[in-house]
C-alpha cells in the first residue's frame, strides 16, 4: 500500500488576497495568506423555504440590478446570513465553502497465486476534497428552456413539500442558483483501477518458452458518493482550477483479453 499526503499555504500574496471568477463556469476561487491555495468562495444555503411564513419570519432581502431590495419567497434557497450586520444577502455573506486539496491519496496493491492461476488487483483512493460539480449547477438551475436533469422534477412546487430543489424561475432573478454550497460535493472516491486474472499453463515446446492467457478490466468499479460522472475530475492542471467538473469526459471501463508469448 502507498499513501501520500501534501499540505501547502500562501504565506505572501499582494494585498492578503485573491480572487478568481469565470473560467467558463460560474465560480469563484479565492487564495488567502495563512490557507491553502485555491480555496472555494461562495454563499452557504441551508436547505429551501417551504412556506411563506418561513421565508417572512427569516426576514431577508436579495437586492436586483438595479439596488432594490426584495423578500425571498416560499421555496426559494435559505442562504446564510453570514455577517449578521444587515438582513441582505450579498457578497458581504460569502465565505470559504470548500477545498480541492485532499487530505490524502494512496493506492493498494496486491498479487494472489494459485498453483498457474495469478490475480492481480490495484486500487486507488482520495479522501477528504472537495468537488465544484459544474454540471448539475447549470442542469438544476431552471433559469432558461435549456435541457435540465430528472433532479428538477422534485423541486419546489407547493407549500410543505419537502425537497433541496428550489422553485423554477425565468431567468433566476432571485439568485437561487448563485454559487453556493448547493453545488460543492465530497469528491472522496475508492476506484479499482485495474484488475488481471492470468493462467500460464506449462509448455514443453522448443520453439515457445512460455504463454500466459490474461483478462484484464480497467476502471471496473468506483465507490464514492459525488454524484457527477467521475470523482477523479480535474478542468486544469492549474494549481488554482482543481476540484472543478464542468462536465469532464470521464474515465471509461475497459475489458480486454489476450495473450502473452515467450519465444
């Protein structure tokens, strides 16, 4: 078994901090000094409000183009109030809402012999990052005709339904879809990565030192909870745009058989 680790932190950075938004996705990426790079910035929601009663005792406003405030309504997102100071969500209400870095990877390894029969097996792991699953943000957010997931059938339709999908609405004026935690999933996965079975049956031939008969899969299995096609997803190999699945193509299982001779 090999397990790996890695911590990193920015201890200089012009101004304390930075930001970065767009990448053809709808996220914002914060680096801080005194934390790790590539931070993931955004509202924190608490489920949806499924009376009107609920959202009017809450008492918060979300503010349009043009500064006017409005009441969030009966199924619209329950986000956070972080700074407390006021009672409109807005950018003052942003904090870190996940992190790409894992807090370990590894893979284990083994080889079991029986008489001229071998099993050969690997597994991979990451444990503890955090996903920005791109994807299900744009096919949840109702905002337009375009095609969504079967998620939205469950989304908020009456008052006392329960579901963590909010109410559709053109365009989202509201900002129910704004990036948020709704979107931000545990990418922790176990995958086994490869698996052989072999048999090299004894030959007594002078022209042929050996044979083995193999069947080997790749990608056959993958345990993990995020819900977007493949864990093991990357939109760059920049150190800042980890942990972002727009929709990746992923990995693939593979089976194939063969042979293997010695002459």
């Amino acid at each position: 078994m090999k397990n790996a680790k890695y911590r990193n932190e920015i201890v200089y950075l012009p101004g304390g901090t930075d930001e970065f938004n767009g990448f053809g996705v709808d996220a914002t990426i914060r680096n801080q000094v005194g934390s790790p790079i590539g931070l993931v910035y955004g509202y924190r929601a608490d489920g949806i409000y499924n009376t009107q009663a609920e959202a009017e005792s809450a008492g918060l406003f979300w503010v349009d183009a043009k500064g006017f405030q409005h009441a969030f309504r009966a199924g619209d997102v329950k986000f956070v109030n972080v700074n407390n100071s006021d009672n409109v969500i807005d950018d003052a209400d942003r904090v870190v809402i996940g992190e790409p870095n894992p807090d370990f990877t590894g893979m284990f390894y083994n080889k079991f012999t029986y008489k001229k029969f071998t099993l050969d097996f690997i597994f991979t792991f990451s444990k503890g990052n955090d996903i920005y699953n791109a994807l299900r943000a744009k096919t949840e957010a109702m905002i337009d005709f375009s095609n969504q997931s079967a998620a939205v059938a469950n989304r908020w339709k009456v008052e006392n339904q329960v579901s963590d999908v909010p109410r559709a609405e053109y365009g989202d004026p509201t900002g129910n879809s704004r990036f948020s935690d709704r979107w931000i999933e545990d990418g922790s996965y176990m995958r086994l990565k490869s698996l052989t079975f072999s048999y090299t049956p004894d030959l007594k031939l002078n022209f042929i030192k050996g044979v083995t008969f193999f069947v080997s899969a790749n990608n056959l299995l993958t345990f993990s909870k995020y819900l977007g096609y493949d864990p093991e997803v990357s939109m760059s190999g920049n150190s800042y745009l980890q942990g972002i699945d727009a929709g990746m193509v992923p990995q693939f299982k593979s089976v194939f058989a063969g042979f293997r001779l010695g002459l």
